[in-house]
C-alpha cells in the first residue's frame, strides 16, 4: 500500500478539482431539488385534482426507478428523441433534482401538514391571505422540522452525485477512477476518495445540526 | 339608540347532509357583549367561526359594520365574496382561539407586531409602540421578547388577545378562549376580556364559565340543535327562562357546578 501516491504528481489536485465538483454538482441539484419538491408538494396540498394527479405521477415515477435509469435516459435519450444536444453535466444536475426533488417533496409535504392547521386559522383571522399566511407563518415553522429530513437527502444526493461518472461528468468518482487508469493503485485512491465522501457528508450534516440549534422555538420534542 | 354592529341574516350551515347551523338570525349591537351557550354539538363554535367566514356556510348574510362578510348578496341571492374583500373585512375582527395558536417561530411582541405591519403597512416603530401598549393592557409587559412556548396558557392566550386588538378590530370573537386552561389560569384572561368589554369593544364570546357569562354579557343566546332557542338578558336566561329547554340546560349546568 502506497498512500502517498495520491499526493504526488499533482494526484491531490487532480482529485480535489473532482471533489469541487460534486460539491457543486450537489449543491445545484439540491437547490432544484428543493424547488422542484415544494411544487410537488403544493401540487399534493392543492384543492385541484389535475394538480394532485401531476404530482402523484411525478412522484411515483422519479421515486420508483433507478437515478442511474434516469441519468442515462436524459443523457442518451434526449438526444435520440428530440435532437436535443445534451451536455454531461447539465443533464446531470438535472437528473439529480428531479430525482431528489421526489424525495424532497415527502419532507416538504410531511413538515407543512404537520403544522397544527390553528396556525392557518389564525393568520386568515388577522387577515392574511392563504398565500401569505403559508410563507410568513406555516413554511417557516415546517422548515425547521424539514431540516433533519433534509440533511439527510443532500448526504443521499452526493453520495449519489458518484453516478454521474457514468454520463462522463468529471466529478470526484470519475477522477479517481482516471487516475487509477493511471497508476493502478486501486485500494489506495478509492479508500481516501472515501474518506473524502465522509468528510464531505459529515461536514453537511454539522451545518444541518447547526442550523437546527439556531431555528429552536422551545416548542420541539426533545 | 346604538348602532348594529353584526348582522347575521338567515344563516344555513351543513356538513353534507347534517344542517349544522338552521336559519339563524342574530344582532350585535356597537359596544354589546353577546355571550353564546348551549349543549356540546349544538353549533356555537360554529356560528361563531362563521362570523368571519373561517367557517363556511351555504346560505345567509352576515354584515359586520355595514358591511358583507363571507358572502355576499348577488342578484337576490347569497354568494361567497372575492377572497380579497374577504381579507380586507376580516381585519376588522379580531379572533381568540380555544388553543391560542400563537406563531411558534415568532417572539411575543413579534406575534403582535407581525399583523399591523404585514396587512396595514404600519412602520416598525408605532407596531413596536402599540405592541407594548398592548402588552401593558393585558399585563405582560415584561414577556415581550421572550418565545411563546415558554407562557404559560394564560399568558398564552392574553398574548394572543393582544395579538388580536393590534389589528384595531371593531368586532372581537372569543371562542372557549379558557377552556383549554388550567383551573388558576382562568381568572386572569377573564379579567382582561371583562376590561376589554367595559372600554365598549363589541364581543362575541362562546364559553362553558356560566358565572363569567353571567357577569359578562348583555345578552345570552341559547342554541340547540343548530337554532337559537332562546335569547335574552343573563337574568331572564340564567333565572327565569323562558324555554323549557333552556331551563333543562341551564339547571343542568349549575347543578354540575355544585357537585364539583
């Protein structure tokens, strides 16, 4: 074993130009996600079915097939079907919020229901518009409670994100793999590209705790 | 001779096929504070709730100041109102909920100083002012930056008493604003809602305090089934009702009182 290697021959920068990447990949496709989730959940929230019956389908289509299925049907697809030139990591930043977008819509929806339906009564007897009273009052104390979910889902989504070397996107995974193509030191490059994947995560999930503690009420179940 | 207040003019209310809420006709006058009673079930939560439309109802007017609330009369007939009006109007009165429902997120002057702000583009220095004359009112000067969940029910709901005068409503509605409190926690929401009566706001109050009832309102409105059955003085209801089904409920009421 030879873990010195990673840090030789500008194997290090090679590597971290590829872990820049994920993160950003990540990051873009978490904030999709997040978009693309609480129109999913409104879309399950509204009084008008054709909006229940979209989202249920989106739903049911981007949370039951594999992301990798998904990553390659825009990629590959697209193309074949409407001559849409795709570029690799376009598409998959796309693919990444659409998919997580399925699952970040369960959080959405699960956080806003689980604000005690007084709060909307409230703020319509004040005088607050369904509209208003949804931004100012409900979302802000569903956010909190979508915080630990959420955490969770963007950990998912970079983990994830390693799939987007199969669509040639030059992030951390597909580096690693190059520059084993290279030098052939299998173990030493994929251990500390984990390493890497767990520092990331963990640094993550410190920010979520973080803004948990910040957005405390006093009213949680702790 | 005072001026009405609210109006409710041949209210119909059903939940599909159970007539909640039948025909009811009712007046408020400026200043009057209506207390509403009845058996469990017997819709006053309802009829109250209907007053600003958080309840909706099929069929009737109600007019509060001179002015169609919920729903409105269209060619001869009752129709919902524009949401937007809808809102507009509900500023002018101002609710108090059986559960308080203060924003949990928001600090206690916040609470109160959100609405003004938000609705009537106050600046933050007169909301800020009012607030704290608010807090004054009801006695909790010293809890305005403190976070809802740490009151206790009393101090919960005078908060959200406060919370409802910031708005300037002409119109306050109590629904069982003490019912989910604890027994020593009664007394001083009662007496906020008694100095609120005596500075002329116009109050509809749904309660189980038959005493504070008593003491309270200027008229007393016994509903059953859905109907108003009966409607008077606190001495003609409390003491010398008129309906035999009054007399039932109100016997039955102040004999439970004895046991406990």
């Amino acid at each position: 074993m030879d873990f010195l290697v990673v840090f030789r021959n500008g194997n290090f920068s090679f590597l971290m130009t590829g872990l820049a990447a994920t993160v950003f990949y990540t990051i873009t496709g978490f904030v999709l996600s997040m978009l693309i989730g609480l129109i999913v959940a409104f879309g399950q929230l509204s009084k008008k079915k054709v909006c229940r019956t979209v989202a249920e389908i989106y739903l049911s289509w981007f949370r039951s097939t594999p992301l990798l299925v998904q990553l390659v049907l825009i990629y590959y697809g697209l193309p074949i079907l409407f001559h849409i030139d795709t570029k690799d990591w376009v598409c998959g930043i796309i693919a990444l919020g659409m998919y997580s977008g399925a699952y970040v819509s369960q959080v959405i929806r699960g956080a806003i229901v689980s604000i005690d339906k007084g709060q909307m009564e409230a703020g319509r007897s004040l005088g607050y518009s369904q509209g208003q009273t949804m931004r100012k009052i409900v979302l802000p104390q569903a956010f909190r409670r979508m915080l630990a979910p959420l955490t969770n889902e963007l950990i998912s989504l970079t983990k994830n994100s390693s799939l987007l070397s199969c669509i040639t996107v030059a992030e951390l995974f597909r580096q690693a793999n190059t520059l084993i193509a290279k030098n052939f030191k299998t173990m030493e490059v994929y251990i500390f590209v984990a390493i890497l994947y767990y520092i990331l995560n963990n640094i993550f999930g410190v920010i979520g705790k973080v803004l948990e503690k910040k957005l405390r009420t006093g009213e949680e179940l702790e | 001779m005072s001026r009405k207040m609210i109006e409710i003019h041949d209210l119909e209310k059903f939940y599909g096929a159970h007539h909640v809420l039948k025909k009811i006709n009712l007046d408020v006058e400026e200043g009057e504070v209506v207390v509403i009673i009845g058996p469990s079930g017997s819709g006053k939560s309802t009829l109250l709730r209907s007053i600003n439309y958080l309840e909706e109802y099929q069929d009737g007017t109600i007019i509060i100041d001179g002015e169609y609330i919920g729903r409105t009369m269209k060619n001869g007939k009752s129709v919902p109102m524009e949401e937007k009006k809808l809102n507009a109007m509900r500023q002018k009165v101002g609710m108090v909920f059986q559960s308080f429902n203060l924003f949990g997120h928001k600090t206690v002057i916040q609470n109160i100083m959100m609405a003004p702000m938000d609705l009537k583009k106050e600046n933050r220095a007169d909301a800020r002012e009012e607030a704290e004359e608010l807090l004054r009112k009801v006695g909790l000067p010293q809890k305005a930056n403190v976070m809802p969940s740490s009151l206790s029910g009393g101090q919960k709901q005078r908060i959200a008493i406060a919370r409802a005068l910031a708005m300037k409503p002409k119109v306050m509605l109590f629904d069982e604003p003490t019912s989910a409190l604890d027994p020593e926690m009664v007394g001083e929401v009662l007496k906020v809602m008694k100095e609120l009566a005596k500075s002329g706001m116009t109050m509809v109050i749904v309660t189980h305090e038959m005493n504070f009832a008593k003491s309270i309102a200027d008229k007393v409105v016994v509903l059953e089934e859905g109907s108003i059955i009966e409607q008077g003085p606190p001495e003609q209801i409390f003491d010398h009702p008129q309906n035999e089904r009054t007399k039932a409920f109100v016997n039955m009421v102040f004999t439970k009182d004895v046991v406990e």
